[in-house]
C-alpha cells in the first residue's frame, strides 16, 4: 500500500509541475522568445500562453516600453586637436523581440560602441566651437547612424541627446575669459549708445526750448507793440476827440520838463524855444480866469508875470565844480553867458 501512496504522490506533483509550465502569463508592454529543443518556435505576447512543458522553454522575456541608457563620458578629438568629453543619452525602444535575441549577442553593449565610434566621426570634422554651438547637428547625425544600424537588430533609436560637452581646464579658462571680455566690450557699446541718445534728447529739447521761447518773445513783443500802438491810437483819437485847446497841451508840455532834469549824468540840459510860447499860452489862460472870475472878494486878480521868450538854445551848465554862472552885464540880462572856452553837454528834450 505504501509503494502506490508513494506513485500517487509523485505523479501529482509532476503534475502540479507540469500544469504551471504549461500556463505562462505575459505581462503587457512585454514579449517572451519560445524555443522547442533549442529552436525559435513562437513569440509569446501579452496574456495567458500555453506551452508544451517540458519540450517548449522560455528562452529571454524583453520589455516592449522605451528604454534609457546613460552612457558614460567619452573623450573624444575635435579637427582643431582638442580632446572634449561627452556625456550621451539614448532613448531607445525593442520592436522586433526576436531580433534582439538572435541578431545581436547585447544589444545594450553594441549601441554603446556604434554611439561612441559615430561620435568620433561627428566631431572629429568639427573644430571646438562648433561643437559647442551644434549640439542639434550632432544629435541628428547620431540618431540617423543609430537609427539605420539597429534597425536589423529590432531596436529602434528614438532620441539621443549629448548631457555635457567639456573642453579642456585651460580652454575653459580662456572661454570665460573671451565671454567676459565681449560682455564688457557689449556693455561698454551699450554704455556709449546711451550716453550718445541722451545727449541728442536733451540737445534736441533744448533746441526745440530754445525755439518755443523764441516764439514766445516774439509773440510777446507783437503783441506789446499792438499793444501800444492801439494805446497810443487811443490817446490821439481821445485827445482830437475831446477837442484840446492849446492851453491844455502847454500845461503837460510844463509837466513833461521836470522829466529832462532825472538822472545822475544829467549835467546840461537845453530848454527848447517852443517853452516861452508855452508859457505865454499858459499866463493867458491865468489872465483869461483873472478877467472872468476875480478873486475870491470880487476883486481883480494879478496875472503872473511871463518871463520874456527864450532864445532858441539855452545852455546852463550843471557842474557844481565849474563854479558861479558868469552873467553878461553889459546887455543888462541875467541870461547866463555861455564861455567860448568850454565845452557843454547838450541833451535833446525830444
């Protein structure tokens, strides 16, 4: 009884063994390679797969998503002899299972190598700021190289990116240094550029103040000449309106004579022969109220006395330093007598 518990026994778990090789389960977005006796039978994709157990084998389970893999920095020569190290990226993604399995022995190991070599094809015809300056160009050619080489091996190249790129300590040195200088030759242009634009803005606008307050003054003095032309219309229409006597005109030509005196420099001044006919004008105007009103008691009232008329030029001299005036004593006036021997400062009352 024992020996067929024993059977029994075995045979369940050879079966239990059985049953689990013969379901396989596929996770999705992954693939698994089949082979019957060490032969490539089918590709099992995602889902539930049966199996011959123990005459089918799972030879390699490959991930179907996109894939990425750093590679290490490679030093690499420019065509001017720089040696630079560069930091690669590739984005990658298996579409042919079968082919990454039998086509290439790694295909991890293999983009690697094409990366690195196609990277020394790239740059070796490239001087150092180009490559500084193309990370693009560099990019698309790699991509193309990686893209047409992989393609037999089920593997397609979606992206490849450059991380860094660094040139040598002393070449890096002399960047920063011709950055630096061409900020401040930028800054100084900047500087100059700025100082010229203002210069021209305020010389502008102190042309066009210029301008403006010329305007203005001569705005200012139209309109102060109209000004007194129209006073001086009015006072001529006024005085021919009003009809003035010659009386009136002889009282403010007196008034206006005391104007001639002012003055520190004043030290001569002529008296004009038109004053003896004001004067007369003025005495007959006294002697005309005289006749018609009197005095204050109804008593006749003197007319002032009216000096004699003035010659036609009256020199008196100022200057308290030239002494007394003489006087003419054998005419009998007191009109002062003008000395030949000096000179005198005339002043024209108009």
């Amino acid at each position: 009884m024992e020996p067929v518990l024993i059977v029994l026994v075995v045979l369940v778990v050879v079966a239990f063994i059985a049953l689990i090789k013969t379901i396989q389960v596929i996770p999705q977005a992954s693939a698994a390679i089949v082979e019957r006796f060490g032969r490539y039978t089918r590709t099992l994709n995602a889902g539930l797969n049966i199996v011959v157990p123990f005459i089918d084998r799972i030879r390699n389970r490959i991930d179907l998503r996109e894939q990425v893999v750093p590679f290490p920095p490679q030093p690499v020569i420019t065509q001017d002899n720089l040696v630079v190290n560069i930091d690669t990226v590739i984005y990658y993604q298996v579409t042919d299972p079968r082919a990454a399995t039998y086509e290439v022995a790694s295909y991890i190991q293999a983009i690697e190598q094409l990366t690195v070599t196609t990277l020394r094809n790239i740059i070796g015809s490239m001087d150092l700021e180009s490559t500084l300056t193309s990370r693009e160009v560099i990019n698309a050619g790699l991509r193309g190289v990686l893209d047409e080489a992989t393609g037999k091996w089920g593997i397609r190249v979606n992206r490849v990116e450059l991380k860094a790129i660094e040139p040598p300590t002393s070449i890096q040195d002399s960047m920063e240094k011709q950055m630096r200088a061409d900020r401040d030759k930028r800054a100084a242009i900047l500087t100059a550029e700025g100082q010229r634009q203002a210069q021209i803005l305020k010389a502008e606008g102190e042309k066009q103040a210029d301008v403006l307050r010329a305007e203005g003054e001569a705005q200012a003095a139209v309109l102060r000449a109209d000004g007194e032309a129209a006073a001086i219309r009015t006072v001529f229409e006024a005085i021919h309106d009003g009809d003035a006597d010659q009386k009136l005109l002889a009282y403010q030509y007196l008034q206006t004579l005391p104007e001639l005196a002012k003055g520190d420099s004043n030290k001569l001044w002529i008296i004009p022969s038109e004053v003896g006919d004001a004067l007369k004008g003025l005495g007959g105007a006294f002697t005309g109220l005289a006749g018609n009103g009197g005095g204050a008691n109804g008593g006749a009232v003197a007319a002032p006395s009216v000096p004699a008329a003035a010659p036609a030029a009256t020199q008196v001299p100022l200057d308290p330093a030239a002494g007394p005036r003489p006087v003419d004593i054998d005419k009998g006036s007191a009109r002062p007598r003008v000395d030949p021997a000096r000179e005198y400062r005339k002043i024209d009352p108009e």
